[in-house]
C-alpha cells in the first residue's frame, strides 16, 4: 500500500448533552463558520462538524432529551453559519466508523495515557469505579472522530488541547506498531480572543453546559432580555478597566467580560481594549449586552424557526452521513487490511 497523501481536511464536534452555550460559539462553531468560509490560510478546505452523541451518553442522557438536542444542535449549527451544502454535517451514531475505528484505538491506546487526561480526571472526580468505561475511553473515540476522516485540523477551545495530543500520540503508535504512514498528525487550531470563555460567575472556571448555575452561562437559546440580565449581573470588580491589556493581570473575570467583546466584535483583545480601556463596568456592561444581543438574538430565532422542522433536520443529516461515508468507509476498510482482519 502506498503512503497517502492527506487532503487538507476540518473536523471538529460538539457533545449534544445540553444547550448550546457562548463558550462552544465562540470556541469552537463561530471558528468552524470561519473555516467553512475562509478555509485555511486562504485555501479552501473540506469540512466536517460532527453531533457527537456517542460521546454524549459517556454520562447517562434521558432518550428523549437526547434526541432534542441533537436536533437543537444540528440548528445551532446552521443558525450560525454553517452550510450544509458546504460542510458535511454529522450525527455520529450515523456514521458506525466512528465506533469501529475507535475498538481499534481502543487496543492502541494505553490505560496510562487515559488516566492523565484532566478531563477524566475532573468528570470522573473522586467516583472513578462508578465511571462508564466509555467515559474512560472518549479520547480515544475522539482520536477516531477525527482520524477516520484523515482530517487534518481541528478547531477546538483550548480545553480539547491535551485530547488533541493524544490523538497524535494514537495516530503515531498506529503507524509505528504497523510500519505505516497511514495516519496524518492532526494540528488543533486554537484561535481568537475566546478560545476559554469563563464562567460569568467565576473568572476562574470555564463556561460549561454542566454547571449548576445557569446565570453562570449565556445559552444560545437565552432571549435578549436574559442575555442582558445575565451581563448586567455578570461577576466584576470594583476597579474600572485598564487602559491596556496588561492591566488585566490578575482580573480574571474582567478579562472574560473583555474577551467576550473582542470575539463578538471580531478583533483582537488589543483592540478591543484600544476602544473600552478606562471604561467603568457601569458603561461597558450594557454596551456588551447591547452587543451580544444583536449578536446571538438572530442566532436564537432561527434556531427556534428550524426546531419548528425536525424532519428538515433530519434529512440533512441523513445526506450528510452517506457523504461522511464516502471518506470514512474506504479508510476503515484500509485499516482492517493494515491490522490483518480477514474481509
Ligand atoms: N467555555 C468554553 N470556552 C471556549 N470553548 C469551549 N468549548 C466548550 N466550552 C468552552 C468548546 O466547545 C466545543 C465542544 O465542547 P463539548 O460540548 O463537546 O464539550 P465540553 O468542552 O465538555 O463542553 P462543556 O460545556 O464544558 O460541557 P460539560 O459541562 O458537559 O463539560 C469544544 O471545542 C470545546 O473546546
């Protein structure tokens, strides 16, 4: 078999196991709409974005709240940008490479290597034996997410990095244990101002479908008037803003606030701070809301129009797993040859 060349290919995925929030918009599906658009460094390139439900239920969903949320999210997907006739857009649990390149993962990976990922670490918490197995083992289904489709890079927020490196480490101990050059080293791409967006409670934790509270988040579902409430009451201090970036040091919750700017507005944090420095948070609270509400507002309602046609939603995704197939089955049946299964 001749080593293969790897097509410059995204793929990124987001868990339907709640709403959608302005973390994963920001990180992640507003950088995938830039992607689709823009390609990469001004050449086109081949997306895929992925529901990923098989990783979802690592903790337990109720069936009918799952299946809502995929549907939400396959909507949050397109209310924001992304083109279904330009990206291939996926249900996981419909493309069943997915599962079986990651068995495979499965016997590459070590137990080792799972048992360092913060992730675990922090999901499982103290309760490890009371885990799903799978919960254990979804860096290595992840890996086969992205390397059954030999994608290349993957937009992601900066809390996917350590999984990111281990999908190269997987990718590399499969080429190595076969004498192969079969699987690309994918590249994360963690880009912009809000690759971490904070909790609006705590400048410290990360913005999470799972925390407790919700005023700690903006939900993509959330109307204007929520968005603005949430912003108003959003953790501060008492210092107005610095005049430069640097000021920000140590001020993790106003250095959310002004993250969240820039990255709404499409510039850089410098230049988000070149137009709100020295501003009190009285004054740049409600300019945000203002901002982030003409922002999501469009966002949100054509979600609920969309929502209002789930067997339009549907189909897409049907479409957009027989396209999925067309990359993923021939490179499965590459590595059952590779590994020596007889077909
Ligand atoms: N706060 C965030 N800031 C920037 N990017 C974020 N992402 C998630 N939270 C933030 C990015 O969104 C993509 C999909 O995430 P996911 O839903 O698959 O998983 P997650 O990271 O576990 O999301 P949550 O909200 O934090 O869920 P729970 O509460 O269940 O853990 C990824 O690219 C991620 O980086």
């Amino acid at each position: 078999m001749t080593a293969p060349t790897f097509t410059p290919r995204v793929f990124s995925g987001i868990q339907p196991s709640g709403g959608l929030h302005l973390g994963n918009y920001l990180g992640a599906i507003k950088r995938f709409v830039d992607m689709q658009n823009d390609g990469l460094s001004g050449q086109p390139i081949e997306t895929i974005y992925c529901m990923v439900d098989l990783h979802a239920i690592t903790v337990w969903q109720d069936p009918a709240t799952l299946r809502r949320n995929t549907r939400e999210l396959c909507a949050g997907f397109i209310a924001s940008g992304i083109d279904p006739e330009k990206s291939v857009l996926i249900n996981q649990s419909q493309v069943p490479e997915h599962a079986q390149l990651a068995w495979i993962f499965n016997c590459v990976a070590r137990m080792g290597w799972m048992q360092r990922m913060t992730q675990w670490k922090d999901k499982a918490g103290k309760n490890t034996q009371n885990s799903s197995l799978g919960l254990f083992a979804y860096p290595a289904l992840m890996a086969a997410d992205i390397l059954i489709y030999h994608a290349t890079h993957v937009p992601v927020g900066e809390d996917q990095k350590q999984h990111l490196e281990l999908t190269r480490d997987i990718a590399a101990k499969f080429n190595n244990d076969f004498g192969v050059d079969f699987f690309p080293m994918t590249e994360p791409v963690i880009e912009g101002a809000a690759t971490r967006v904070m909790s609006l409670r705590d400048g410290t934790k990360k913005m999470s479908k799972s925390d407790t509270s919700d005023a700690s988040r903006i939900n993509m579902t959330d109307d204007a008037d929520t968005i603005a409430k949430k912003i108003r009451k959003a953790k501060t201090d008492p210092e107005p803003l610095p005049e430069t970036l640097e000021g920000l040091e140590g001020r993790p919750e106003a250095r959310n606030l002004v993250n969240i700017y820039a990255a709404l507005s499409d510039i850089s944090a410098e230049a988000a701070m070149a137009q709100v420095g020295g501003q009190q948070f009285g004054q740049f609270k409600p300019m945000l809301a203002d901002l982030a509400v003409a922002k999501l507002s469009p966002i949100s309602a054509e979600m609920a129009r969309l929502m209002e046609q789930p067997d339009e939603i549907d189909a897409i995704l049907s479409r957009g797993a027989e396209r999925a197939r067309e990359i993923s089955a021939p490179i499965l049946r590459d590595v059952y040859e590779i590994v020596g299964m007889v077909r």
